[in-house]
C-alpha cells in the first residue's frame, strides 16, 4: 500500500506559548486534494504555517511525515526543495525584490537540491509568461517587485504562478479564494485543477464551498478549537452551508 503524502499523528503546535493545535490527524494521499474549514481562530493558518516550518511556531507531535520521511526539524527552504509549497493568506510586498528574479530563483534553487541543471533564462521567461497569461496576470506585473502595489487578487494569482513554476509535491493554500472576484476564482480554479496530474496533493484551507466546486476534492475536514472535529464529503461543504458551524462545535460532532 502506497503510504500517504502527509501524514500527521497528534500534531501540536503553539504560537507565542499559546497552544493553538491540540492533536491533529490527517492523512492526505498521493493526488488527492482535502479542503479544510472552520470558524475563525480555529487554528487552520496555524495549522499552513507549522507544515511550513514557520520558525514562530513551536510544534510536536507524534508523527509529522512527508513522503514517509520526517517533516519536524527541517528549515522552510528544506521542505521547500522537499516539494512543499505554502501559498500564504497574506502574502506580502517585498519592495527591491524583482518578481522574475524571485520565481526563477526559487525554481532554480528547488532544481539544484535535485541535482538538475539551472533553468534556462529563455525557456524561464517563456514559461513564466504562459503561465500568467491563464491566471490573467498581465507581463506588467511579471516587471514588477513582488506584490508591490499589487491588489489583493493580483497578489493571491502571483501565489498560483509560484505553485504552477515550482510544481511541488503538496501544495498548502491558506484561503487562496480570499480577495478573488468572480472571473479572476475561475482563472484560480482553473489553474489548480489544471494541476491535478494523480501525484501532486493538495490541502485548500477556505471558508467558502465556491472554490471546492471548481476543485473537486477527496475530502473535507472541519477544525474546531485546534483539533480535527469531523471529515467527510463535499456534502460536509453543503452543511457547513446551510447550518454554520455551530453543530461542530458539539462534543458528539467529533467523528461524525
């Protein structure tokens, strides 16, 4: 049996010695995508940032495994080369860093750690504008500093251009749909499911069922005070819907 991308056993995590996650177990296999919502302060971005390895978050747990190997104790840019990428829920403006730069850097520094040749600058440019061109990100913002003046839409679709340059093995989407207009979700939508390929997993962290209907997903989790409270379905998506979160938000909905 093919073990699982992700694979996470009673993950805690702290932020600021607060204890945010209070034992996580989620398995996310190799193509799958699994959506997670909950209410605000439910932990969910906490939750992105510990896989990242952001550096404020103070993580244990009983199992914390990326393609069967231990996650805990590697630096961001080695779960990055790994094949781990984080789209941020804000990501931010970084005046003097050129957005080309960045993107063929990044890629260039994830081939090295497989022992591939540096990118072409050519082949780079023209895949890099291709790319943009889907996500309706015009050559302008390409020119630019990264995500300097950039709307909030336009900064989220530069984070899909990265995951779409760099093709990692998971991809962590923290509200990815936030800030997006109607045209500009389609092009996100799109781009995502256009990436599916059976090996490369996703975990979309939303509040909203609009984008998991143009990406289909395997399951559905809602986080509640830290923890895992209930999985399923699309149709889980539905109730939250219809129902808020209130019902999770019981003892008896945990495993539901």
């Amino acid at each position: 049996m093919t073990p699982p991308v992700l694979r996470l056993r009673n993950l805690r995590a702290s932020v600021g010695g607060r204890q945010v996650l209070r034992g996580v177990d989620l398995d996310v296999g190799a193509g799958e995508v699994h959506a997670i919502m909950g209410p605000n302060g439910a932990g969910k971005s906490t939750l992105a940032a510990a896989l990242a390895g952001r550096p404020d978050v103070a993580v244990e747990a009983d199992a914390a495994l990326f393609d069967g190997e231990p996650l805990l104790g590697r630096t961001p840019e080695q779960r990055a080369c790994k094949g781990l990428f984080l789209g941020f829920q804000y990501p931010v403006e970084l005046p003097g860093v050129h957005n080309l730069l960045l993107l063929r850097s990044a890629l260039n520094a994830v081939r090295r750690d497989q022992g591939l040749a540096e990118v072409d600058a050519y082949d780079f440019l023209r895949s890099a504008r291709a790319l943009a061109k889907t996500l309706g990100l015009g050559e302008d913002l390409l020119q630019r500093d990264v995500n300097d003046g950039f709307s909030g839409g336009e900064k989220k679709r530069n984070e899909v251009l990265q995951l779409a340059l760099l093709q990692p093995r998971l991809a962590i989407l923290d509200e990815i749909d936030s800030g997006l207009d109607i045209d500009a979700l389609k092009q996100v939508g799109a781009a995502l499911q256009g990436l599916r390929d059976g090996r490369r997993s996703f975990v979309l962290v939303t509040h909203y069922r609009r984008l998991l209907d143009l990406v289909p997903v395997d399951r559905v989790h809602v986080m509640v005070d830290g923890r895992i409270a209930a999985s399923g379905g699309i149709e889980l998506a539905e109730r939250l819907e219809r129902q808020g979160y209130e019902w999770a938000l019981q003892p008896e909905a945990v495993g539901e």
